[in-house]
C-alpha cells in the first residue's frame, strides 16, 4: 500500500518589516525575473521567479589546463519568492504597487502605509530579498517559544570577544541549552535546531524539526487556505514568552531595527569616528565565520570598492589585516567614507591565481565595534548593530568586578616609571621586588602544539604565574588573556612542557625545587598609560572574555587575579612600538 500523502512540507519562511510595497521587497538587480500578482486563500500576494543569466563554469579553464580538453559547460541558478502580506489589513493598492521611486533607492522614509510580509524562499529565492527589510533573528525568536527546551539538537554560537569567534555544536539525541555549554554571559546564539509540537503545524501528534535564525524553517502546509493559518499562528507565537527562562537568555542581546534610521545612522557616526582615529580601543577585526563557513583554505583576498586607486579591485596575498580595511576608508574625505565603507567588500580566494573561496563579503561585517549611545551598550557584529540588555550589561559588570576585587597574592608591585624602557625592564624589577624570576621572552617549545609559548613574565614560588602586558587597545588585552589561558593550560597537564620550564629554571641558575611547574594562581597585571584601569573601563568584549578564561582556569583548579598598573612616562617611543611588535610575534 501506497504511503500517505503528506499536506505539509518543510519550507523557509522570512519576516519582512516595514515594507512600502511587496515589490520593494525584491532586490534592484533581480528586477529581469517575472512578477506574478496571485493570491494565497484570500490574501493578495505576489510571486516573483526566474532564473540568473546562464555563464560559463568558472573552472572550465582549470579542467583544460589539466586534461587539453575544452570544457564548455554552463550553469544557471533558477530561484522563487512567495510573499504575503502578514495581515488582510494590507491593501490591495499598497502591498502590489510600485512606490515611484525612479532610482531604485531602498531609503525613502517609512510611512503610516508601510506592512509586514512573509517571504517563503526557494532555491536561490533568498538572494533576491532586500537585507533591509528582514526581520533578524525572526526563525531564533519563534524557536524558543514553541520547541521542547530539552529537544535542542544544534546551536551555533558567536563568542563576543574582539574574535567574534563562531563554534556550532550538534547532539542529534537533543539537550538542554545548558548541555551546549551555553554561557549566560559572552555568548550570542545566531542559530539553532530543535524539535518541538506546535499546535495544527507539521504531523499530528508528532514533534517537528525547526530551524531558526534569521529564517525559520519549518514544515508547512501546502494547502493555501492552510498556510495562512500556519504563518498566523507563527505571528501569534512572536507575542508569547520563552518556553523556559533558560531560553529567555538567547534574548539578552538584541539588534537595532534597521527601520530606527536616525540611530542606525549615529551608530554609524560614531563607527567612523574611531575608523579614523588609530589609537581607538574600541574597533577590532572579526572574521566573519558565518558568511565563509566550510569554505577551505584561503590564502588570498581581493578588495573591491576602492575607488581612486586606478583599478577596481585589488588582489593581495594572505588574509585582510584591520589596516588593510580600514586605510582605505580613512584616505576617502569625510563627505565620503560612510559611502566608502558600504561599498567596500572582500572576496577570500584560494589564492592569487586561485577561484574565489567566498561571495563578496562587505567590509562592514569583518569589522568589530563597541560604543555607547543613550546611556546604552551598543555592538557591531557581521554589519549589524546590538544592544545589550541594562541587566544582561549589568551582570558582565558584576562578574568583572568580582575579578577585579580579590585580593592578589602579590604583597606588591613597583610603579612603571621612565626607568623602565620597555617591558622587559619592567617585568625585571616586577620578579626584582616579588622576590621571582623574569621569564620575559623565555619560550618553551610544545611539540603536541606544534610552536612555542612563553610560561609567563614573572615565575613566582607557590605556583604563582605572572602575565604582564600594556592595556591600550583591544589586541593586547585580549592577547594577554589568551597567553595567560594557553599556557596555564598547558602546564597543567603536559609533562614536557613542565620539564622544559624547570630546565629554563635551572640555566637561570635557581633551584627548581622551589618553584611549582604547575600553575595554581594566575596574575594578570593590566599596565594602563597615566591612569588605573578598572573593571568599569574594560570594554565589554574583554570583560567577558576575561569572565570566560576565568571560568576555564577555575575548572583546572587555577585561581585569577587582576591588578591594575599606572605607566607614567612620556608618550610612547619608537622602541617600545618595536617591543611590542616583538612580544606579539614571540607568541
């Protein structure tokens, strides 16, 4: 016997936002594909296919040079879009029509005849939807209020340090949010996968799987009467809470609407502001590990969008530096960077001679930036702007401010003063006064680790690990974090990493049977220019990463501690700059 048909099939579902007209929607550079005024039940929509122009495969000439045999295959990518206004409240004429607008402009102001919509993608569908009207994080916001919270089977995350690392973990059997290791403090969930049973969607009786992101994907009903009712009841699951308050967490970090224009807009302005300013604490390259996931190895890069510099695109070896970004923006004039900067993107190749690796990524998703605005915290993370919940912000506070607060075993330490010249003099008279030894710039080969660390700066009796390292930019903080975590790590467990210290004891000429090879207690002593650093000045990328590697060391039975150093010298010289590039390419 023939198995029953199914009414429902799984399908990819985006929220749309403040549309002026469902054309609108679509992008200006998909406007040969065919539009079709339909309706879906009873609701006047509109669905919009077609196919990109066939070209020749980009490999072909690859396979020639190889085989001496001429490759003529070309390829298409054929693509749909179904979009329905949200309610029957949209009339005809708003929802159908063209708004006017000659140029193509997505940046006419919203009006009072704006709507919502769903746009259900295929195929390439999804290219053809305009960024600016879809509702991120619309798919993650319907997941945790309709799936089973112990039915979690995937969950990609983003770490909210100036990496922006991205880690996506699966356990197909499921778990709670708290089985992923999921932190409450430092982690942002972009992603997840989870089943759950949601009233007349899907089987009877039976659990379905849901994916939400920015998209929700979920099986619906392929009767059109029926999908109408399936996304109402999707709009009505947005006005409920969490299912859980374990869920609750993944709302702590929200994004500004792109419609809230005027505040996008002086977010923007202050992004500028510290692009130009080269000393600013507060920018950082992120690798956007979302947009170039799985892509392989990529040894080169092609910048696009550079205007002025007699060619269009400028290819280069190895991966884009912060510099290599952002030079560029800062040549433009004022009047021009903002444009500049939205018109500069980056495609990662497998090398020079090489087929890219990656879609044009914009310039504005590599870049990382933190600012307040009305007395709130606000971030930029892949080309998009959030803000931190007052409670969520207030508990990364806390945790920092706990950290801060212990009492260091250092009974004390000198001041930085123009007698020291650089870090290495430093760190001497810091192993000097503690009564230690200066393990500045002594590295230890790892062969499990295939390179070399530095245990610490200053060795002290009872275990005690010192990490020493100037506080004025993003990179050095989280430099020294990172430092003072992998070798910790490390020496807690590998014996030859251990040996290999007490030999760099021994030829210190000390006995190295008054020195533990382990660490026990980690000190992490923050050097700020003319004034202390305290929790409150961290910004919020280094306070939570400094909460993350405190909790890691903690799980090995490490204690942390920070203190807080004033430099008082005259403004950096030519040597220190040289010590720091040398610090940072010891490790």
């Amino acid at each position: 016997m023939a198995g029953k048909k199914h009414d429902h099939s799984r399908m990819t579902v985006y929220r749309l936002v403040d549309l002026p007209s469902l054309k609108k929607a679509i992008r200006d550079k998909y406007d040969n594909f065919d539009e079709t005024e339909i309706k879906v039940g009873e609701r006047d929509s509109l669905l919009v296919m077609g196919a990109t122009e066939e070209k020749t495969v980009r490999w072909g000439e690859l396979v020639k040079g190889l085989s001496n045999e001429t490759v003529d295959l070309k390829t298409s990518s054929p693509g749909a879009v179904l979009l329905i206004p949200e309610d029957d409240t949209a009339k005809n004429d708003v929802a159908l029509a063209d708004t006017g607008q000659s140029d193509g402009s997505r940046d006419a102001p919203i009006t009072e005849d704006t709507f919502n919509a769903w746009a259900i993608t295929f195929g390439i569908g999804f290219q053809l939807l305009d960024q600016r009207y879809i509702d991120s994080g619309f798919g993650k916001r319907v997941a945790i209020r309709c799936i089973d919270p112990t039915k979690l089977q995937s969950i990609t995350k983003v770490t909210l340090d100036d990496r922006s690392k991205t880690d996506r973990s699966s356990i197909p059997s499921g778990a709670t949010l708290r089985g992923f290791g999921f932190e409450e403090i430092g982690e942002l969930a972009t992603r997840l996968i989870a089943e759950g049973k949601i009233n007349n969607i899907g089987a009877p009786d039976k659990n379905v799987t849901v994916r939400g992101a920015d998209s929700l994907s979920m099986p619906l009903s392929k009767i059109p009467t029926k999908i109408v009712e399936n996304l109402n009841y999707i709009k009505e699951l947005l006005k409920q809470k969490p299912v859980t308050d374990e869920l609750a967490l993944l709302e702590k970090i929200s994004q500004v609407p792109n419609k809230n224009k005027q505040y996008v807009d002086r977010l923007n302005a202050k992004l500028l502001e510290a692009i130009v300013d080269t000393q600013s604490e507060k920018i950082a390259l992120a690798w956007p590990h979302e947009a170039v996931d799985e892509i392989g190895e990529v040894q080169a890069f092609q910048l696009y969008g550079v205007q002025g510099r007699g060619r269009k695109a400028i290819k280069q070896d190895g991966l884009p530096t912060l510099d290599d970004l952002l030079t560029p923006i800062r040549e433009a004039g004022e009047s021009e960077r903002q444009h500049r900067f939205n018109a500069m993107s980056v495609m990662l190749l497998e090398n020079t001679e090489g087929d890219a690796k990656s879609r044009k990524i914009p310039v504005k998703n590599w870049v990382s930036f933190e600012t307040s605005l009305d007395d709130k915290r606000h971030f930029l993370h892949s080309g998009k702007w959030y803000v931190i919940e007052d409670d969520y912000s207030e508990a990364i506070r806390r945790q920092t401010k706990a950290i801060f607060n212990r009492r260091s075993p250092l009974s004390t330490l000198p001041p930085w003063t123009s007698d020291h010249t650089d870090e290495l003099a430093y760190n001497q008279a810091v192993a000097t006064a503690c009564n230690g030894i200066c393990l500045d710039r002594k590295l230890i080969s790892i062969k499990e680790q295939k390179g070399r660390i530095e245990a610490c700066d200053v060795l002290l009796k009872g275990g005690i690990f010192v990490h020493v390292k100037r506080v004025d930019s993003s990179s050095p903080a989280s430099h020294l974090l990172a430092q003072a975590l992998v070798s910790a790590e490390i020496l807690s467990y590998d014996t030859e990493a251990q040996a290999a210290l007490r030999q760099i004891i021994v030829t210190a000429r000390y006995n190295p049977e008054d020195y533990d090879c382990r660490p026990k207690k980690i000190v992490i002593v923050m050097v700020k220019d003319k004034q202390a650093l305290t929790a409150e000045s961290l910004y919020t990328f280094t306070q939570v990463n400094l909460g993350r590697q405190d909790k890691a060391l903690a799980s090995r039975g490490i204690e942390v501690y920070v203190v807080p150093v004033v430099r008082n010298v005259p403004e950096s010289s030519d040597a220190d700059e040289l010590q720091e590039e040398i610090d940072n390419t010891a490790q």
